[in-house]
C-alpha cells in the first residue's frame, strides 16, 4: 500500500521580480539624498536637472520621490517577513498499487 497525500499551501509572501540596475542606482542616489537632510522637492529638482527619469519616462516630482523610498522599503520588508506555515485539515487516504500503477 501507498500512502498518497495532498498539502496545499497558501502564503502571503509572493515573489516579486528583482529591481533593475537603474531602479537600484536611483534609490540609493535618493535614499543618499534624503539621508543628507534634502527634502522631497530638492531631490525632484536635482535628479531632473541630472538627466534622471522615471520609469516612465517622465520628470520627477516629490511624491514620486516619496514613494521610491516608501516601495523599496515595504518591499524589502515583505521580503524579509518570516512565514510560519501551518498545516490545517491533513487527509490521508490509502491506494492500492495496482490502481497506482494502471494510470
């Protein structure tokens, strides 16, 4: 006999695609930026001034700014979340191995 089991598991911790070499560079010249003691709307205006664009191709202003850093930091935190898995409603159930065998 077989024992034959199905577990099906359900996470809140999805993959995400990694960030581009451009979007890492980007947040870390704001993240430096604001560290520094710059605020939102001077660091618009100093990566439009320095050629940067957003990924759509358009002028940076401050809440974009903001939300560069906001994102990178829920990200790394979803990332780093440990996940606790637990098992619920386990069935076991018993095949033959001829009925195994035939499919």
């Amino acid at each position: 006999m077989f024992f034959c089991f199905e577990i099906v598991l359900k996470t809140g911790n999805l993959l995400v695609a990694p960030y581009s070499e451009y979007q890492n560079e980007l947040h870390d010249t704001i993240k430096e930026l604001h560290d520094g003691r710059i605020g939102y709307r001077k660091i618009a205006l100093w990566l439009n001034d320095n050629g940067y664009q957003t990924k759509r191709r358009k002028r940076f202003s401050h809440s974009s700014v903001y939300a560069i850093l906001k994102r990178k930091r829920q990200r790394n935190e979803r990332l780093n979340r440990e996940v606790e898995v637990e098992y619920k409603n386990f069935d076991l159930w018993f095949v033959e191995r001829k009925l195994v065998n035939a499919i």
